[in-house]
C-alpha cells in the first residue's frame, strides 16, 4: 500500500516581502489541495560575508534591493510575521513549515513549534544548524539532497544517528537548478535513496526545479511521499524563483493527479472486479 502524498507548495520568499502576498499565497495552496505551505527564514548577516551582503545582485532585474544583502532583508518575515503566518495557516486547516538557513532562524523559528521543519540543500552539511534541529527541536526535519555527494548523506544520516534521532528525518531527492532540465533531475535517486535510507529515516520525498508536473507523479509512484514544489501567483513576477514555480492552476492539477494515482496503486481485491463483470457476463467470448 502506497501511503497518501503529501503535497508542499514551497512559497519560500515569491511572496516578495508582502505579508498580504505570503497569506494571499497560504489561501491559495490550501484552495489547491495542497498540505503545507512552506516558507523561508534567513539571518542575512550571518549566512553572508560583509562583501556578499554589499555586492550588487548578478541579476539586478530580479534584485529588490541595491545591494545582494538589502536584497535579501526585503525578501525576509520576522519571527512575529512567521507566528503570524503560521496562525492564518492553521486557521485555513494548512500547515505551515519553513525552511531555515542558519543557526539564528532555526532557534527562532522553534519558538512557533510547526510539526517540522526543512534544512535546504545548500546548508545539509552546516554541522551547527543540524545539531541545533537534532537537539533543541522535537519536531520533524526534513533534508533535501541537492548538490550532494554519497558520502556527504550517509555524514548527515550517521549524524542523526548518533542521538537516535534518524526517525525524525525526511530525506528528499532533489537537483538544484532553476529550471532543471529532465534529463537532469535523475528519478531513479528516489529508490536508490529508499534502498540505502530507509530502513533509519522516517520518509521519503521529492524536491522538484522542472517545469510541469509528470515527473512528480512518477516521484511519488517511485517511492517519494511527500512531493515539494515551487508556488507563485505569478511565474512572470519578478525574482529568480518565479519562473520555476507552479502557478494555481499547475498546482491544483498536480494535488488532483497525485490523488488519483494514490487511489490507482493497488492490485486488484479480487481477479475479476465487479466493475468488471457487468462487461464480463455482455462481452467475454464463450466459445
């Protein structure tokens, strides 16, 4: 039996620092089907250099700031706007989570308690925010894959391990690019990570760049239970991770097709199905 997909529509920060947006966006993902609507938590003077936080940003048509650094403090919620955030979401029967990037956010964002939380493939192997999620946080934690090597993930795994804390993990296939190509984003990892994780973690997801939405199907057939994807209101808008996002539509027919293909992955309860033998008993040859 294939358990019920859990699908995450990643708001992150194309909500464009508006908290209007961000629950505008909340509303949205919960009118899709969605189950989570996760965002984004930074601490920008402790993730970057003092020269990455003044340098310009490489793309200044997407830039909501002079420099990378106010770039990315107008993009940010406080941890007030987080709890508030999380509270609508709770009202609309959604759950709330966030991605954390650095020590600071991670103990801010516990104040809030949510069910989990996500460690983003650019800090899986930043010792001090996993210990601070392996040790001072009861929920959940989920870990996406990206940009890692084997050894890199059984280092992490073994991490958890060593407090008994490897069941509270939710390891997740993942390619970092914006868009990947499908070429790239290599399915056959989900069961290659099933056969080498399973047995400690306590699931299996899909972190999905592409554009459309078949390849999560075939994630979630694969072995992926939770399947998490990029979601804006508006793919032209403007910011790096809009035009790999999921607009209403997309997001609404991929909660649709996952729980259709949920409903399919059965063997048959009997060998003829009594849908079946109506068209049985008028057409099956008798001779």
């Amino acid at each position: 039996m294939y358990d019920q997909p859990k699908l995450i529509a990643e708001i992150g920060c194309n909500h464009k620092g508006d908290i209007e947006i961000a629950k505008e966006l909340i509303s949205m993902a919960k009118a899709a089907g969605a189950h989570v609507a996760k965002f984004q938590k930074r601490n920008n003077k402790e993730l970057l250099t003092e020269e990455q936080y003044n340098t310009p940003h490489p793309n200044p048509a997407n830039s909501y700031g002079n420099t990378y650094g106010e770039h990315r403090e107008y993009l940010e919620f406080s941890l007030e706007q987080h709890a508030d955030l999380k509270k609508y979401a709770d009202n609309l029967g959604i759950e709330y989570s966030t991605s954390v990037w650095d020590i600071t956010s991670a103990r801010e964002i516990i104040q809030i308690n949510p069910s989990f939380l996500k460690v983003p493939s650019a800090c899986n192997n930043y010792i001090g925010l996993l210990q601070v999620l392996r040790d001072e946080y009861q929920g959940d934690v989920h870990v996406s894959l990206g940009m890692t090597t084997h050894e890199e993930e059984n280092e992490l795994i073994q991490f958890f391990k060593e407090k008994n804390q490897a069941h509270r993990l939710v390891v997740y296939s993942c390619t970092s690019g914006y868009p990947v190509p499908f070429q790239d984003i290599c399915l056959l990892e989900i069961p290659r990570i099933i056969q080498t994780y399973k047995a400690d973690v306590k699931d299996i997801g899909f972190s999905g760049h592409h554009l459309g939405i078949a390849v999560d199907i075939a994630a979630y057939a694969l072995g992926a239970n939770w399947v998490e994807r990029h979601f804006t209101k508006d793919r032209t808008w403007k910011g790096t991770d809009h035009a790999a996002s999921l607009e209403f539509a997309g997001l609404q027919k991929l909660a649709r097709d996952l729980n259709a293909v949920h409903q399919s992955l059965t063997t048959k309860s009997s060998e003829i199905l009594g849908i079946e033998q109506v068209q049985r008993d008028k057409l099956k040859y008798r001779g």
